[in-house]
C-alpha cells in the first residue's frame, strides 16, 4: 500500500514541481 502510493504520488508531485517552477 505504501509503496503504490510513493509511486503514484511520487510521479505526479515530480510533475507538478516541474510544471510550478
């Protein structure tokens, strides 16, 4: 459960940081 969630989240935060700066 935490490892799905690291993934999917991680991906998407990795994304919003790019696209905010």
């Amino acid at each position: 459960m935490n490892q799905q969630y690291r993934v999917g989240n991680g991906y998407d935060i990795h994304r919003l940081a790019e696209g905010r700066r």
